[in-house]
C-alpha cells in the first residue's frame, strides 16, 4: 500500500476532526455564558470574541434590526495577536462597513438564508457596487447568516476577510449552527429579563397593595378601636383591654382601679350653645384629661359626655388623688363663646381591687364578671357625687 494516499488521508481526517474540535469548543463557549447574570450586550461580546478566538476568524460583526434597518451591535477582531471586541454606539466608527457587506447582509436578512461569497470583487452579483468602492476597503470574502430571535430574522452575522477563498465548506456549514445557536441565546436572554423584570414589576405591585391592605386594615382597625371625635378608644377597646388588666392583676396579686368620669350639665352645654361647641368641649376635655395620665393607663370615651379610665398598678387611695387632679384640670379649662367664657366640671368615681389578707380571692371570679362588678362600683360612686352637686370625685374598693 502505497504511503501518499494513506498520509494525504490521514491529514484530511485530522484536519476534519480539528474543525470538529473547533467547532465543539466554539459552540461550547456559547452555551457556557451565564444569561442570568450578563445583559445582552455582554453575550454578545463573548459570543463573538468565542467565535473569532476559536474559529480563526478574522473579523466578524453582528448587526440587529431596528425600526427596518441593520445597526451594528458589537465587532470582534484580531488586533496585534489578541481577539478585541467592542460594542458599537451610534458614532462609533468600529463597525463600518462596504456597501459589498451591507448589500449581504441585507439579503441575508430578507432571503433568510445564508449568504457566502468568495471573491466579491468578481462575482457577477457584487461587481456593480464593488466598482462604486475604494477595492482595497472591500473584503474579498464574505459569509452572512440571519440570526433568528423567537421565530424572526432579528439580524445578522456577518464574517469578512481581506482574501479571497477564505470561508470552506465547513465554515459555510458551521455558521449557520453558530448563528442558530447566538439567536437562541438572545431569545432566552430576553426572556429571561423579561420575565425577571415583570417579576420585579408584580413584586412592586403585589407590596403596593400589601402596603395598602395593611393601611386599610389599619385605619378600619382604628374606626372599631378609637372615638373618631376625641381621639381616644372607644367603649370595645375600653372593656376587652379592662378584661386582660384585671386577668394580669388577679394572677399576679397586683393593684388596679377603674374610674368613671362624667361631664357636669353638658345637656345644657349643647342645647344653649350648639352641639359645634359641645364637641369642642369633649374634645379639649380629652386632651385635659390624657395630660394627667401615665402611658400605662388607659383613657375612653365610652358616652356621650363619659369617660372611663383603667389604672394598672393603682390602688384607691392613688385613684383618688389622679380623681382630685383630673378635676382641678377640667375647672382650669375656659372657652370663649359669643364673647363670654364658658366652663364646666366634671364628676367621677373610682372603684379599685382590696388585695389585703382578708380581701375576697378574685380569681373566683371570671374576668367579665370582676371588670362588671368594678364598672357598677364606680358608677355609684360617680352619681353619688353628681347628687351632692357635681364636680367631686368619690372612691371605694371591693
């Protein structure tokens, strides 16, 4: 067996496996980049700087269709031993091309179909517009695929070079597959940021209406726990708040009071001057009241004119001094109506838990039934006080 057939075989198997090789480790490098973390200009970067690094490509461009016309998107080239790519801005001159190139890729884009020539300077096709151009400016060799994006001819990639027969028949082969497989990295780039962006904008909405569900629970949770006049809670806060109080002090053996406060003549106050002006006097008779308060105790309006207050901590003599002050505070209060001052009074009782030695064990009792028997207690005392004329504050313990 002769040696020459058997050598020129050989070297044509091995230069076969090298394109083989060639073409693995291109579109490898292809399918390595990272699509989450990289905007697509970036892919495309490294897409072509793959190409030209491992193909032996001399210089390759991709153009994307905008509004009807190819615009350059990113070059990559040999320079001074070394692949350079660069992405291309509007002014950037990198990426000009021959009106050879652009009648290519043109009909690439249109025919959807790749485009090869060998030696645009005699081709029948080119020879018209080649005439028209400086001959050293234009390549020799040009092979164009169309870059499909979900479905569509979105661009084109275009390789050139200075010689003539400088694409084979793999390479006419093989940029189609790289093309096809540059296409569907950008669809799925863009679908992913796409979806990750519309995840973005559905979080940003969802927490919007989070944020404004809390603030309608919030401000409904307010309408059924506070007066809307005075500020203060209302009657359902007051006795559901009153029952864990009274709960905490019977099991730890401690002190608490309730009080009942009540407007002195306010009737009159609202039949002689309008009800604009009795509002005004519960509204300021609330913030007089609130002053005196520490922040443990709890203020409100469970009346028209009557306040209630629960005193953690409070025994009945304590009740009966704060009593004494809550009083002198509303006598301190004046207004001015029609040119005349305008006061009133206030008259209030308290009732608080005995906790000596001989005192009834409380824990007999529900907690509805104790924060009840301490709410008439103090009732009492409080019309007690009215009966001897009002603006008085009377106190008992159970």
């Amino acid at each position: 067996m002769k040696k020459e057939p058997l050598n020129k075989s050989l070297q044509e198997m091995t230069a076969v496996f090298d394109e083989m090789l060639t073409s693995l480790s291109t579109l490898h490098s292809l399918g390595s980049l990272e699509l989450r973390f990289s905007g697509e200009q970036k892919l495309i970067r490294e897409a072509l700087s793959a190409l030209v690094e491992n193909y032996g490509v001399e210089r390759c461009s991709l153009f994307l269709s905008q509004n009807e016309q190819l615009r350059p998107v990113a070059v990559a080239a040999w320079e001074k031993g070394e692949v350079s790519c660069c992405s291309v801005c509007d002014d950037s001159g990198c990426a000009e091309v021959t009106s050879v190139e652009s009648a290519v890729m043109d009909r690439a884009l249109k025919q959807v179909r790749v485009q090869s020539y060998e030696d645009c300077l005699n081709d029948p096709d080119l020879q018209a517009l080649a005439e028209l151009s400086d001959a050293r400016a234009i390549p020799r060799s040009i092979l164009c695929a169309p870059v499909m994006v979900s479905g569509e001819p979105a661009g084109v990639l275009s390789l050139a070079h200075p010689e003539p027969d400088a694409f084979g028949a793999w390479q006419q082969r093989f940029i189609p597959l790289f093309s096809l497989f540059l296409g569907q990295t950008l669809t799925s780039s863009r679908l992913l940021h796409s979806l990750e962006a519309e995840v973005k904008e559905r979080t940003k909405r969802l927490e919007q209406v989070l944020q404004e569900t809390r603030q309608l629970k919030q401000h409904y949770q307010n309408l059924s726990l506070v007066d809307s006049l005075t500020g203060l809670y209302n009657r359902r806060f007051f006795f559901s708040e009153g029952n864990m109080v009274l709960a905490r002090a019977v099991r730890y053996h401690h002190m608490a009071a309730f009080m009942i406060l009540d407007l002195d003549g306010f009737k009159r106050i609202n039949d002689v001057y309008g009800h604009a002006v009795g509002d005004m006097v519960l509204t300021d008779v609330a913030k007089a009241l609130r002053c005196q308060l520490r922040d443990s105790d709890i203020l409100a309006r469970i009346g028209g004119e009557e306040f209630a207050l629960i005193l953690p901590e409070t025994g009945v003599v304590a009740a009966g001094e704060l009593g004494e002050r809550l009083l002198k505070a509303i006598r301190n209060l004046c207004w001015m109506v029609d040119g005349s001052e305008l006061r009133t009074t206030i008259s209030g009782g308290a009732a608080a838990l005995s906790l000596d030695e001989e005192s009834t064990d409380w824990a007999k009792y529900a907690h509805e039934d104790l924060l009840e028997m301490l709410f008439s207690t103090a009732d009492r005392a409080m019309y007690s006080a009215k009966e001897k004329g009002g603006d008085m504050f009377m106190s008992s313990c159970l």
